[in-house]
C-alpha cells in the first residue's frame, strides 16, 4: 500500500471511529437528557442549565484554544509532541488558577439561590479537568480512536449513572455532579495512556515559554469564545433575568436544538477532508461544497421539519408534559436550525480554506446581536424571545458566510436548499395530516408511524426532484462520497 493510500486509510479510519462515537454520545446524551429533565423538572433542570452554559465560559478560558494549537503543531512536529504537551499543560494550569478564582469569587457574589451556588460548585470539576485534557496529543498524532473511546465511554457512563442514582428534585446535586465526574474519569484514562504509550506528560511553567504560547493560542481562543457566546448566552441572561423554572424549560428546548445538529456535524466531518483537499482548485471547491451542502441539508431538514409538526408530541415523549409551554420557543429555533444547518456547511469551508480570522469575525458579529436582542427581548417575551433571538442571529450569521463566500471563493450552492425547505415542509405536513387520520391508535405509535411516513415522502421527494440518487444516499459515510448533481 502507498503512503497515500495508507493516510486515506487512517483518515477514514479515524473518521469512523469518531462518527461512531458521536452517534453514541447523540443517544447517551438525548437519553440523559430526557431523564434528569423528567426527574428534575423545570426548576430543577433550570438551575442544572444555567451552571453547564455559566461554567463553559470559564473552561474556555482555561483550554484558550491549545487544543487546535496542539493539535496542528503536534501534525507538523510529531517529535515534539512531549515539549509542546508539557507547555500547554502548565499555561492551562496558570489560566486555571486565574480562572477558577473568579469563578468562585462570582460565585459569593451573584445573587442566586443555595442551590444554585452548590450546583455551580460542583460544576467547578469540569475544568479543573480541562487542564489535562490532552486529546490533542492523539489527535495530532492521527490516533482517534482513544479520543473517541473516551467521548463515547464518558456519555455511557455519566447515562447509565445519571439512570440509577436521579429520580427526584432531590438528587439535584448528584445530577449535577455525575457528568463532570463521567468526563473526568475519560480525561485521567486519557492522559494516562498518553504519558504510557506516547510521551510523558509533564508540566512547563517557563514565563517566556507560556507568554509565547498565549500569544499564539490567543486569536483561537477568541473565535471560541464567540461560539460559546453564541450558542450559550441566551441561557445564562435567563437565568439572571428569569425564573428558574422558565429557564428549565427553555434549557430543555436548546438541548432538543442542538441535538438537531448531530447527524449534520456527522456529514461535516465527514467532508472536512474533501474540502480541505479541494483547496485552491476553483471548481473542485465549488464541487465539494455543493455536495456538502446538499448532503447536510438532506440529513437535517427533516429533521428541523418533524419537530416543527409535531413540537408538543416530541416534547411531551422526551421530558415529560411539564415542559409542554416550550413548545412555542421550539419551535422558533427550529426555524433557526434551518439557517444553522447551511452555516454548518461554511464554517467547515472557511476553516479549510484557510480563511478561519473572517470566520472568527462572523461569529463575533452575530454573537453581539444575539447579546443585544436578549437583552431587550427577553424581559418583554421570556424564552419566546431568547428563541427569536437565536433565530435572528444564525440569519445575520448565515448573511455574512454567505456573502463571504461569494466575494471571495465566488460560491454559491441555494438550489439544493431552495428544494429541500419545501420538499420538507410538504412530507411532513402531510405526516400531520396523516397523523390525524390514524388519531384513534396509541399516542407513541401515531407519532412514530407519522414520522416514518413524513421521513419516506421527504426522501421519494428529494428522488423525484433529483436533488440526490439512491446510490448518493447509500454512501453517505462511505470512504468516497461524490454527488454529480449536488446545489449546484
């Protein structure tokens, strides 16, 4: 075998190893979400949300991006890994240090409830644990397989635990406590095997050294940072603003949100490789892009479209009927789960065609207006307003991917989009109707049978209007992905 065919080899190696953890995580995480969601309830739930979304900005800070860092400069350097491991340990260590004391000393301040503060307390664990989170070191060295061991042993871990031990309100505190601790088991399993099999982990607290690594991480970091604001923000100002029975409920509809996303992050991965490799070939850009685009939004839409049909039959399956009044808000970012999905798309272009500052900038813009519509509509529409909040800010988002991509790569790929939306909407608003028509069976099988229907006119639809082929569709995850037609 040549050594091109042994690296295609270990990427779609690597590949499989990851999507197949992500689907386990996808299950184990929408199964433990379902049951602390349904064991808690809405305060309960609420107050778990808020410390998750809080704390995650906290262990941003402390990572400040060395993990895409070490992970480039380990591919490039692989005999260095060691130096470079050891460095970006002890500066993680020093952010750990700054940042842990803030968040503690915010903790004292705010003016939050007892359980609220114990509940962030414990949460404090996670990025402890950050500082030695050394997926990095595998990842650049191309071995995925130990990281993707560790995701998926983690999720089943903390499900499993989480199925066993929560059942009511009062297991508030240990439901907080099992997910941090499932991922720092991962963590410590991980890094011991590196410091075994790959080179010893060690500490570097050289000022000059960490100084330099700071500066280097630092523009990273920052885009980071953009994305958490993004996706977390509207959270946290709720729980300041709101109830924390309000913020439960609206907790519970961005966990379905982002689930949403999987099976597209999962084609995405996919075709990261494919993009990367079409760079700076005009038209082989212009190919791959298309096909990503239109194998995303194939596997989305119908997604984004079941939920939007059925939003109080889903909810009311998944945590239970005491979350029934995020329905509307569901809704409403499903919507916005629409722009979402082709900015999946771009996101992964820029970033393989080198072009990640201006992607860093876009999720900064939109990270700002979400910040600013929060703030105003959150005191006057509650979660209905953080909802439409989102929605407007993956818009704007999705503007600026769009027009970045047109001025600067000249791409384009709407058709495939154009068609699917209503392709979409027309499967499953007959699946409502259909579910009407066979009302009189049992809830769970109407609205499994309804999906499964909905499902089947979606993809006939997308045969009919040869957006895709069959033979497309069964290679989706195969090594050699390759759309004739795609959006173009």
């Amino acid at each position: 075998m040549t050594s091109s065919e042994n690296l295609s080899a270990r990427i779609f190696d690597n590949i499989s190893a990851l999507a197949v953890a992500q689907i386990v995580t996808a299950v184990a995480g929408f199964v433990s979400t379902a049951w602390v969601a349904r064991s808690l309830g809405p305060e309960g739930y609420g107050i778990i949300g808020f410390g998750t979304a809080f704390v995650s900005y906290f262990a941003l800070f402390i990572v400040l991006g060395t993990d895409y860092y070490g992970n480039r400069e380990i591919a490039q350097n692989p005999d260095r890994a060691g130096e470079l491991a050891s460095r970006i340990i002890g500066l993680r260590f020093v952010l750990g240090v700054v940042s842990l004391s803030a968040y503690f000393l915010l903790i004292y301040l705010i003016d939050r409830s007892q359980s609220v503060k114990i509940v962030m307390a414990i949460q404090a664990i996670g990025p402890v644990f950050t500082v030695i989170a050394i997926d990095f070191i595998f990842e650049g060295r191309q071995r995925m397989r130990a990281v993707a061991l560790r995701v998926a042993g983690s999720s089943l871990l903390s499900m499993v635990c989480l199925l066993a031990l929560v059942h009511d309100p009062d297991d508030l505190f240990v439901a907080a406590a099992i997910p941090v601790l499932a991922t720092a088991l991962g963590t410590l399993w991980l890094a011991g095997l590196a410091h075994r099999q790959i080179v010893p982990i060690r500490l570097t607290f050289k000022p000059k050294i960490l100084t330099t690594l700071f500066r280097d991480c630092l523009p990273i970091a920052v885009s980071g940072m953009m994305i958490a604001l993004f996706l977390n923000i509207d959270i946290v100002m709720l729980g300041f603003m709101r109830s924390e029975a309000e913020t439960g409920l609206y907790t519970g509809m961005v966990r379905l949100y982002m689930l949403t996303f999987a099976l597209g992050n999962l084609v995405m991965t996919a075709f990261r490789p494919a993009l990367a490799a079409a760079f700076p070939e005009p038209a082989s850009m212009a190919k791959q892009y298309a096909a990503n685009v239109t194998m995303i939004a194939l596997c989305g839409f119908p997604i984004i479209a079941a939920v939007i049909a059925f939003p109080t039959e889903i909810i009311t399956l998944v945590f239970g009927a005491r979350f029934t009044g995020g329905a509307e808000a569901l809704v409403i970012l499903q919507a916005a789960a629409l722009f979402g999905y082709a900015g999946i798309a771009a996101t992964a272009a820029l970033v393989a065609w080198h072009d990640q500052i201006a992607q860093m900038w876009f999720h900064a813009i939109a990270a700002a207006v979400n910040i600013a519509l929060n703030i105003y509509l959150i005191p006057r529409y509650g979660i209905e307003g953080a909802a439409w909040a989102t929605l407007l800010a993956q818009l704007v988002l999705l503007t600026c991917f769009a027009a970045r991509l047109q001025v600067n790569f000249t791409i384009g790929a709407w058709r495939s989009l154009a068609i699917l939306i209503p392709c979409a909407a027309l499967a499953f608003w007959l699946a409502r109707e259909f579910a009407a028509f066979i009302s009189a069976w049992p809830e769970i099988l109407v609205l499994f049978v309804s999906l499964a229907v909905g499902s089947a006119i979606y993809i006939a639809l997308a045969l009919l209007c040869r957006i895709v082929t069959w033979a497309e569709i069964t290679k989706l995850f195969s090594e050699r992905i390759r759309l004739t037609r795609g959006g173009a």
